[in-house]
C-alpha cells in the first residue's frame, strides 16, 4: 500500500490533476493533499474528486503520519465490510434456496399424499357411473348424465396424474430412448394448424436417455404449446431442436429452482419461440403450479413438465427477455456409453 503527498498547487498542474493520473491505481494508492489554500470549499472539490486526506499548512509531519494511518484504517474497515456484506448476501441466498427447497418438499408432501387418496374415491366413482351406466337405457337422459360423470372423473383423473407428475411421485415406466424419436412422435400427435407454426431443427446423433416415453412426450408438448399460445396472431413459430452436450466441471449451468447443474454429459431439448417473452417477476413465477397469464385455471402443466424432468434426474433453464422471446432447454442424464 502507497501513500502519495501532494501538494495541491505545484508548478503547472494542480493536485486534482495528479489524482486522476493516480486513479486507475486508487485500490492501493491513498493520497494527501497538503495547501495553504482558505477556500472553505476546497476540501469538498478535493474529496469529491477522490483525494483521501487533507492537511492544511503548516502542519506538523506526525499529523501526515496520522492522516495517512487513519485513511488505512478506513480503507481495511471497507474491505473487511465489502467482504462481511458478500457473505451476509451469500448466507442469505442460501436460506432462501433451502427455505424454497424445504417449502417445495412440504407442498410436494401433501399434494402426492392427497392426490393419491383422490385418485382412490375417483376410482370407486368411475367404476360405479360405469356399472350404473349397464343398466340404464342408452336414450334415457340418466344414460347421458352417468356419461357425463365418467367424463369429468376421468378429467379430475388427469388433474391428480398430473399434480403427482409435479411431486415427482408419479410411477415412470422407464427404459432406454431415442429422445429425437419421442419429440418426433409427440409433435406428430399435433394438430395440423398448430403443427405448421413448429419448426424442427437437424437433429445431430444423440446419446440415449433413460426415461418414460409418455411422460418426456408431456413435456415436449406442454412446452411446444406454451410457446405456441405466446406468439402473436399469424405469426412466428417455434423451434424445437435436440443434442447432445457435455457440462464440464469448470463451468456453471444455472437452472431453475436455484443452483446448478453437474458436471456430466446430457441431452438437451430446446424449445424456442419468437413470442412477447417474459419479465423476471413472470419467469420466476412459470412453473408455479396453476400460475397462468392467460386463463383462468390454467398453468397446471408447466408445474407437472417441472415435476416429470426432476423425476427423471433432470434440469430445466429459461432464457426470456420482454420482447426476446422465450427458450426453455431441457437437461437429461445421457446414458453412459451410448
């Protein structure tokens, strides 16, 4: 550490002028500035423009002595609060990550312990609206009333089947896939309108994932026709492409839910659209169970895509900017040596 005297009128120059040769050096550069000067102003233009002490002549050399110890104490109370503030906000990112993770957990908890025992009464009501439905005419209006109740159990059905998906209890039949295959499957069950505004990118030769080929096809649809219902009336389109990539240990992939993913070898899914994009507040909020922008009631199937890519060992990452459109990548394990 340097302490630099200056003083403030030397021939040709002034001190302010030195200092700012000295700028680029400041981190370990203290400098002093000595005059004889009245002006009551002069020590706020000399602080303000970055001098670090000030002494008035005469002085004493001790008080320079002192001045320059008291401006190195100063700056090491700095330092030592710079890095007492870093931790403090590390600390308190921390908390908040685990209070999400543990709060997450709990709702997880309850929702799976729920669900399942809704999908149970759900079971008896379908088979009894079925039975029943044996036993009465076809044209009577009973008929169509047992129909109807089979129809909106089987949609709440759906509801618990996806809520599991979002808890990660979900059962998964898994094996080996061709992820291009599942996308390309998934996007042909689309309808033909909303088929034509998907663009799907080459694929490259990919590894395989290990995984459940209804459930990976869920969330390549759900996010597809997020994209989709973002983009505006006749135009735009969204792009979906597959590849392999390798995540080494000295670099950092954040994800959503905080944290990051580990080093290994994936399979990525990108899901792009050139829609309106999103706000912080908005992303931070989209996979937020029955969060939805659009419609009321809706916002459930971002929440299970969520819940069936972390069951599947997997990561998601946004990248959205208002008026940059939206792109989602999904993460998955690849299968060692494939």
């Amino acid at each position: 550490h340097d302490d630099v005297l200056l003083d403030h009128h030397p021939p040709d120059v002034t001190s302010l002028d030195l200092r700012d040769e000295l700028a680029d050096d400041g981190e370990r550069t203290s400098v002093l500035i000595m005059t004889g000067d009245t002006d009551p102003m002069l020590p706020v233009r000399l602080f303000s423009r970055g001098a670090d002490g000030y002494l008035r002549k005469p002085f004493e050399p001790d008080d320079a002595v002192e001045q320059a110890r008291s401006v190195a104490r100063q700056r090491a109370l700095l330092r030592v609060g710079f890095v007492l503030q870093n931790r403090h906000d590390e600390q308190q990112a921390t908390e908040r990550r685990v209070h999400q993770s543990r709060r997450l957990e709990s709702l997880g908890l309850l929702a799976g312990g729920i669900s399942h025992e809704f999908n149970n009464l759900l079971v008896g009501i379908l088979g009894n609206a079925d039975l029943a439905a044996l036993d009465v005419p076809e044209g009577s209006p009973a008929h169509a009333s047992l129909e109807q109740i089979s129809h909106l159990a089987r949609r709440a059905a759906e509801r618990t089947r996806q809520i599991l998906a979002f808890t990660g209890k979900a059962r998964l039949q898994t094996e080996d896939l061709n992820l291009p295959s599942v996308v390309a499957k998934a996007l042909h069950a689309m309808p033909g309108a909303l088929g034509r505004r998907v663009r799907v990118l080459e694929y490259a030769a990919v590894p395989r994932v290990h995984g459940d080929a209804e459930r990976l096809a869920e969330v390549i649809l759900s996010l597809v026709m997020n994209g989709i219902e973002a983009l505006p009336p006749a135009r735009g389109e969204v792009s979906v492409a597959v590849s392999g990539c390798d995540i080494p240990a000295s670099e950092s992939f954040a994800v959503e839910g905080g944290g990051e993913a580990p080093a290994g070898r994936y399979v990525a899914v990108e899901v792009t659209d050139d829609g309106s994009g999103m706000d912080e507040v908005t992303r931070s909020r989209m996979f937020d169970p029955f969060y939805s922008t659009r419609f009321m009631g809706r916002g459930l199937g971002l929440a299970a895509v969520l819940g069936i890519v972390r069951a599947h060992g997997g990561f998601i990452a946004v990248r959205t900017a208002p008026g940059a459109g939206t792109a989602v990548t999904v993460l998955l394990p690849a299968v060692p040596g494939t």
